[in-house]
C-alpha cells in the first residue's frame, strides 16, 4: 500500500516562510514525479509545484505563476521525501496542501498541472497566512 504523507503546515504570519514535507512509503511505491497541489475554501485543487527526476540525469521542476520565486520545491531521494519551501507568504496561500504522486514520469508543464495525472494523494496539510 503506498501512503504519502504531508507535514510542515500551520499558521503564519505574512511574509512569513513555512517547509512543507511529504514522505512516501509503500514497497511498490515508484514514481519519478512528485507535485504539490493546494485547495482554498470554495475554490478548486490547483497545482503549485512538482518535480520530475531520473536518475543520473536532470531535475525538472515545475512551478505555477503565483508562486514562481517564493516556493521552491526539492527532493530527498534517500529518504523518499519531497519538500516544499515556501517564503514571503501571503493570505492568498492559504489552502490546504496536498502532496502527489504519479507512476509515469511526467517532463511537461502542461502535463504537470493537470490533477488527474497523479496516481497518489496525501490527506494534506493546512497552510493559513494571516495579514
């Protein structure tokens, strides 16, 4: 069974910087893109950040245009982790943050944005900015 599983969230003030983290386990778990995705009250899931890696070769990284040079997304592939960093934050990022998790590689923005492309959702974490 593969579980992913968010942390790092809470509460924060404007400007204010916060690491999400998301940790895969599962002995079939296999994927070579990982995404993070936020949902605001009342709004739809839309995508923030995903990485897409091979091994010995380059690192994609995606990025909505919200948080272009704010968030950077990385990864840890020893421990199967993947981690949000998120600086000068503001009340419109508050959501709640889900991590994914697709089975094929995915090495295309537009691909990259698209929710149901990923196989894998954690239960996610909330993020709240206050003003």
């Amino acid at each position: 069974q593969v579980a992913l599983v968010e942390s790092g969230g809470g509460l924060v003030q404007a400007g204010g910087s916060l690491r999400l983290s998301c940790a895969a386990s599962g002995r079939t778990f296999m994927s070579n893109t990982m995404a993070w995705f936020r949902q605001a009250p009342g709004k739809e899931r839309e995508f923030v950040s995903g990485i897409s890696w091979t091994v010995g070769a380059a690192t994609y990284t995606f990025y909505a245009d919200s948080i272009k040079g704010r968030f950077t997304i990385a990864r840890d592939n020893a421990k199967i982790m993947v981690y949000l960093q998120m600086n000068s934050l503001k009340p419109e990022d508050t959501a709640h943050y889900y991590c994914a998790a697709a089975r094929s590689q995915i090495l295309q923005t537009t691909v990259a944005v698209q929710a149901d492309r990923y196989d894998y959702w954690g239960q996610g974490t909330q993020v709240t900015v206050s003003a």
